[in-house]
C-alpha cells in the first residue's frame, strides 16, 4: 500500500482527495494536516466523512508527516510548499503540490506574479508540471510534481493539439473562462459569500490573474515560443456554482491556413486518441460544466469560425478534481506505476 499523507486536509481540494483516496485500492492515507483543527477527528470536520474516515487532523510536524508517508500532497495556499518539499526530498519521498509555488520554470516569474520571494529556486528545475496528457513520461520520473492550477488546466487542454503547427497565432490567445466558487477555496473571502455570489456573474483580476503567467509559459513551450513574446488575454469570471471550470478560447487561425471544423476535430481527436479523460464533442455538442461535476473528465467542443478566421474551443472540467485533487491522483498513479485511472474514473454526476 502506499502511504499518503495530505497537508492542509481541511480545505476544499483536501475534503476532495480525501474523498477520492479514502477508495483508492492501493492507498491508505496516514496523516491529514490541518493548523485550526489539530487534534480534532477528521470526521468532526466534514460530518459527510463520519464512519469513513478513521483519523484525527493532525500538526503540522514536518519531519515526522514525512517520514510516515510515501506521497505527500500538498493542498496548503501558495507560498508554504517549499519546507515540505525540501524534506520530502531529504527524505527520499514523493510530492504533489496543488498550489503555484513550483509551477514555474522562472523564480523572478512567480515572485512578480504572486508577491512572494521564492525560497528555493533551484528545485524549480527539477518540478515537473503535472498536466498527464501532456507530461506523462516526465511525471513518472518525477520527485516533485507541481500540479496544474485548474484555470490553466482548462486552457492549455483546449489547444494543445493545434500548438506549434502553424495554424494559430499562439501569442495572441484570448481566453474567457467561468469558474464556480470553490475555485477560491473555503477560507472566508468576501465574494464567495451566497448573497454576493447567488445570482452575479462579474469578471475579477482583469489582464492581471495570476493564472496568465502560467498559461503563457506551458503553451509557449508547446508552441516552440519563449513565455516573454506571449500576449494571451485571460479574463476569469466568479459564477454562482459550486464546482466548475468552462474556458472557452479564441484563436486567429494564420493568414493563408486552411481548415475545417471537421478537420480541426479530427485533429483534436488523434491527439487525444487513448487519453481516458479528455472528450472530444460531435458537431454542434458544446461543453456544459455539469458532465464534469465530481469527475476527473475534461469535455472539449471545437468549432472553426469562418466569418473570422478564428478557431473557438471550449472546455469543461470539475476545477476540483481535474483541476486540483483528481488531476494530483492520476499523477500520483502514474508516479507510482498505477493504472492511471484508478480512483478517479468515475463519470460525473449528472444532474
Ligand atoms: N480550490 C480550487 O479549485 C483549487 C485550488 N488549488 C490550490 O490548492 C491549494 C489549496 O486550495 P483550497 O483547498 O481551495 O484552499 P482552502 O482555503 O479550502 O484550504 C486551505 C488549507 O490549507 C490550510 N492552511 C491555510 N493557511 C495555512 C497556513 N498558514 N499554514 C498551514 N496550513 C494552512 C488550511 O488548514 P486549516 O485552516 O485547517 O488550518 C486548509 O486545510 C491552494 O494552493 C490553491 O491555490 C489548485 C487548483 C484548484
Ligand atoms: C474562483 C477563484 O477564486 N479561483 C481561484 C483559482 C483557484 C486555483 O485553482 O488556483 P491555483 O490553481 O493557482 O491554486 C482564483 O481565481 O485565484
């Protein structure tokens, strides 16, 4: 069995791996961390655990967390990874972090984008960034695994298949993306409240999330471009669901290119050809967030705009599984050799 431990149990991507791990067959999980509920049982927490879940939330104990573990996933908010990682390493284990702190190639990228000086920049080399159906071979060998935020995931999922083949302007993206409120997390934050988020749909951190960076340098990558020549407009918008990532993006498909609808699906189908969580749509079939609700599918509909000359995709994920904690276990599979799916390849629940 593999030993599993979760730092920051308590938030809502914690809840989620817990849920998903407490019936993976091949896990036992040993140590979920939390700072305001140390000592308290983890079923007194989420009362929706009770009788499932037969541990007690445990301090923040670094070395002694893990020592106990075989994995560590780290569900904390950015910028308290690194202690974690830098033991993990020490002690030979394996880590998955679901926040920001190693997804980036650059230091001076993430300390301008999140506020933060970074305090160990030379294991960012090392990280793998851990989007599977792109990574999958460097994700195995992995140490430290920085797992995609659930924006990003969405985005570069959308047109991975058409990068660096000179059918779009790359730089030029321009992505609208929705997401649902437990994309913030279950701290107290002021427009997650219901009678501010109920019934309100507004744009936040417009041409300045910290999901732009990020974006920019795993499709400059693919692309074949350097992050610093890329200018993607990324707009989020807050909506009133619980769960959910839609990102629909609009690319200008390049002078003299031609292509169909039918052949740009045909394309998206054979690069996902064999990926058990990622869906092309049929003709006409656009995404809705609530096939992915719970579930670690990703749902892509792709058309050509010929009126235009653009190419518009749109993509529904669960921004907390394939988004955060299913995305995390299908990399802890493949890390350790597991089948991919295992645990996580429930399809959503509908409606
Ligand atoms: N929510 C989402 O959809 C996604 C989130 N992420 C990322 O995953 C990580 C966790 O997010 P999420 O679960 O939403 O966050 P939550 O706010 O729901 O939970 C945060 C967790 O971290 C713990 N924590 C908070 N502050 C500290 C601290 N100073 N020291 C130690 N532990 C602390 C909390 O523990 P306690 O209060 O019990 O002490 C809680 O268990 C973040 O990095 C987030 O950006 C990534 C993708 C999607
Ligand atoms: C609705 C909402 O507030 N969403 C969060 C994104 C959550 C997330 O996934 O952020 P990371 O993946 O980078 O940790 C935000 O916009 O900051």
């Amino acid at each position: 069995m593999i030993r599993a431990a979760i730092v920051g149990a308590t938030g809502y991507t914690g809840a989620e791996l817990v849920r998903l791990l407490s019936r993976h067959p091949e896990v036992k999980l040993v140590g979920l961390t939390s700072q305001q509920y140390a000592g308290q049982p983890y079923e007194s927490v989420f009362h929706h655990f009770a009788d499932q879940v037969d541990l007690h939330c445990s301090p923040q104990h670094i070395e002694e967390i893990v020592a106990d573990a075989d994995v560590l996933f780290l569900a904390v908010p950015h910028g308290l990874s690194v202690p974690w990682v830098v033991e993990s390493l020490r002690q030979g284990k394996k880590v998955i972090d679901l926040g920001a702190d190693f997804r980036f190639r650059r230091a001076d990228v993430y300390e301008k984008w999140y506020s933060t000086h970074h305090d160990a920049p030379e294991l960012l080399v090392e990280a793998v960034y851990g989007l599977p159906e792109l990574k999958r071979e460097a994700v195995a060998k992995a140490r430290v695994v920085a797992n995609p935020g659930c924006y990003p995931t969405a985005s570069v999922l959308s047109v991975a298949p058409i990068l660096g083949k000179g059918i779009i302007n790359e730089r030029r993206l321009i992505i609208d993306a929705k997401s649902g409120v437990s994309g913030a997390g279950r701290k107290l934050n002021t427009p997650s409240l219901y009678a501010e988020a109920n019934e309100n749909i507004n744009a936040y951190n417009v041409g300045k999330h910290r999901h732009i960076p990020e974006i920019e340098q795993e499709i400059a990558e693919r692309a074949g471009l350097q992050a610093d020549q890329m200018a993607i407009s990324f707009t989020p918008h807050l909506t009133p669901m619980t769960r959910g990532i839609l990102a629909t993006v609009y690319a200008d498909i390049q002078a003299g290119v031609k292509i169909t609808t039918d052949e740009l699906r045909q394309m998206y189908q054979e690069f996902y050809a064999g990926e058990f969580f990622v869906h092309v749509m049929k003709e006409g079939v656009w995404p809705h967030t609530k096939w992915s609700y719970g579930s670690n599918h990703a749902f892509i509909g792709v058309t050509v705009e010929e009126r235009t000359g653009r190419i518009i995709v749109s993509t529904a994920i669960d921004n907390l599984v394939k988004g955060a904690s299913g995305q995390a276990i299908q990399n802890m599979n493949i890390l350790f050799g597991l089948p991919e799916k295992t645990a996580i390849e429930a399809p959503g629940m509908f409606p």
